[in-house]
C-alpha cells in the first residue's frame, strides 16, 4: 500500500483520482467520511471488488481519510492480507503516521509512506532534473542551481502572495485567499483535530495558531506562550505536537555541536500557510523553509541517505537561519535576504566551525548569482528553487 500524507487539500485525492484514471480504475475511489462507503463495508468487507472487472494486471483502488473510522488499521489489514495479490492500494489522510501509529493492529511491512508538500517553485516552473536523484554533494547542487535557468517570478510571486495550496494559488484572489484561509483552519482543528485526538477544548489550540504567524523564524519559547494562554508549558508542547501532526506548523531545531556558544534548545517554528505571516522578510523566510523541508524529504525518500534540516544561532542571537544535515553530517548553509547584500561576519564563522562547507545566501531580488568568497554565494530564490 502507498500511504500519501500532507496537509488538508494539497492535492492528495487530486493525485490519487489522477493515478486511478491512469490505471482505468476511476471507480475505486472511496471516501471514508460517507455513511454509504462505510455501510458498504459492512455490508460486504470487500465491497471494492463488486465495482471492479477482471484484469489481467492488479488494480488500483483509493480509501480517502479512512484513518477517521475506529479500527482503521484493522480494518486494512484484513483487506490488504485478501486480495493483495489482484489489487494495489493508495490510502489517503491529512494527518501524519505518528497518530497512525497509536491506533489498531500492525500493518508492518505492508505500506509505504510518502508526503505531498504544498506546491514548490520547481514543480510551477517545469523543472524535472531535480526528480532525477539526489545530488551526490552539495557543491555539486549549487553548481547545478548556478548552471540553471533563473525560475518563473511570477509563479514565485505568486507563491508569496497566495501561498502554496493550489485552490488559493490557482484562483490568484486576496478575497478569496482571507475567506479560505478562515474556513481552512476551521476545518482542520474542529474536524480533523478532533476526530483523531483526545484534546477537548479546540479554542485553546485555535488561539495558540493565531499567535504562531508573529514568531515565525524565531526562537520559540513555550513557557511564554503557555503564560500568554493561560496554559500548562506541558499542555502547549502538546498542543504544537498537534499542529505539526496535523500539517498546520513544523519546527526546525538548534544545531549545536562544532558550534560555540550555540544556542541548544528553542526550536524556530514555520507554517505550511506562508500567507499568514505578515512581515516580508519572515514570509519570505517561512516559504523557503517549506520549500527545503518538501525537497529533502524528497531526496530522502529517492536515495540512501537521510536528509534533515536545522538552525544555528549563539547566546549573542547570531544566527544562520538553516542547517542541512545529510546522514547526520553538516551538508549545506542556507541564509534567506528579501534584499540581497554582503554574507555577515557570523556566518562565515559558522562556515568555518563546521569544517568549511558551502553556503548559500538565498535573496528575493532576481538575476542574482553570483561568488563572494571561496564556497559562498549568493543565488536569487528563483534560480536556487526554480
């Protein structure tokens, strides 16, 4: 089975429905939030297999949000162990596999796992060379990126304005953008939140969400928001473990090791909605957060290696905004400018702690590439993303 998670309405049942029309499977399509499809169940566990016709080639058939119904995983087990043999499965959710894991029976060794991100400049633009593998170094990637053509600004625009959920992205509306937005968060935490956890007052969660925009790309201190909330810190640490399960916010922790006086807690928090962040340079910031995180994801799931991201910053609030680890090893120094300008003095220094590596500083402005000093650049987002 291949397990498709990521946030409400990035495209994960678009993408599935794609997949079934192009196997001619169209009509196995299930959403498990209708009564009708979970009657069918009942009536028939295997129900699917009396809207199908003999193939000579296993098919295609997609449960959508069938993590809502008790016992899911049972539930698909039972079917998997079945007919596995003349059917394939995609299983669709908005939530990630850590809540999975806590519900039913093992489905070990029976699934995949992969994310949908929100849309990325790369995808907008027509590039497909980055698909290919992941890079076998990180200098080998910025010459890449230096080699390459500069990506749409217009699609970057747009994805600054409106963000990266194709239905806001696609209808290019402010009005619209404000009212999807409102209804979107509704959605997720008095429906999803609540279908799948035990967290019994949704205001609280609702205003910790509100507040998060403002302390994008910052250190995150819990104690002060459960103070402002009038919350236990052990409650907020649990109420962000809910928003990053349910694809709403992500946090990128401190690096410390190699580094001096480095800041070893506080992790900076991002949202997957850039758009509610006001400040420029922040949004800017928080997009090209969401952007590294959806590729190393992606190149950890096409390759051997393990890819993860993190922040550097020391006691004297220096701080290099990310850290790309590969198999645990510093791999690459990101800097995000909305103006382009000279690479501070710090993050040299934490060039150098870290044995030299490559650094990039990545500007809003266009038709910047170029090297200030021996492995750092400067590249303008459209050409370092497109």
């Amino acid at each position: 089975m291949r397990f498709i998670t990521g946030p409400r309405q990035s495209g994960k049942t678009t993408l599935a429905q794609l997949k079934l029309k192009r196997e001619s499977s169209e009509n196995l399509y299930y959403l498990w939030d209708l009564r009708s499809v979970r009657n069918r169940y009942k009536a028939n566990e295997l129900f699917f297999t009396e809207d199908s016709s003999p193939h000579s080639k296993k098919q295609w058939v997609c449960f959508d949000e069938i993590h809502k119904i008790p016992k899911w995983k049972n539930v698909l087990k039972g079917i998997f162990d079945s007919v596995s043999e003349h059917y394939q499965f995609i299983i669709t959710g908005s939530a990630k596999l850590d809540i999975f894991r806590k519900a039913g029976d093992s489905l070990s060794g029976r699934f995949f796992t992969f994310q949908l991100f929100p849309l990325s400049l790369s995808e907008l633009s027509g590039a497909k060379k980055f698909l290919a593998k992941a890079p076998k170094s990180a200098k080998d990637f910025i010459q890449e990126r230096l080699d390459s053509a500069t990506g749409s600004e217009t699609a970057l625009s747009g994805l600054l304005e409106y963000g990266g959920f194709p239905e806001p992205f696609t209808k290019q509306s402010a009005i619209f953008l404000k009212k999807w937005a409102e209804d979107y968060t509704d959605t997720v935490i008095r429906e999803d939140i609540r279908a799948l956890t035990r967290i019994i007052d949704k205001e609280y969660l609702h205003d910790l969400y509100t507040l998060l925009p403002e302390m994008v790309g910052s250190p995150l201190s819990e104690s002060s928001l459960a103070s402002h909330l009038e919350l236990s810190p052990p409650t907020i640490k649990s109420y962000l473990k809910r928003l990053d399960d349910f694809y709403l916010a992500f946090k990128v922790h401190p690096y410390s090791k190699n580094i001096k006086r480095a800041l070893l807690k506080a992790p900076k928090i991002y949202l997957y909605d850039w758009t509610r962040v006001k400040d420029p340079g922040r949004r800017f910031e928080n997009y090209v957060a969401v952007e590294l995180v959806s590729r190393l994801d992606f190149w950890t799931q096409i390759s051997e290696s393990n890819y993860t991201l993190f922040y550097i910053r020391n006691k004297e609030k220096q701080e290099t905004d990310f850290l790309i680890l590969k198999d645990d090893v510093p791999w690459l120094l990101v800097e995000t400018k909305w103006a382009d300008g000279p690479i501070a003095r710090h993050h040299y220094e934490n060039q150098r702690m870290l044995g030299q590596l490559p650094l990039v500083q990545i500007c809003r402005e266009p038709k910047v590439c170029q090297m200030e000093a021996k492995e750092a650049y400067h590249i303008s987002a459209s050409r370092f993303l497109g």
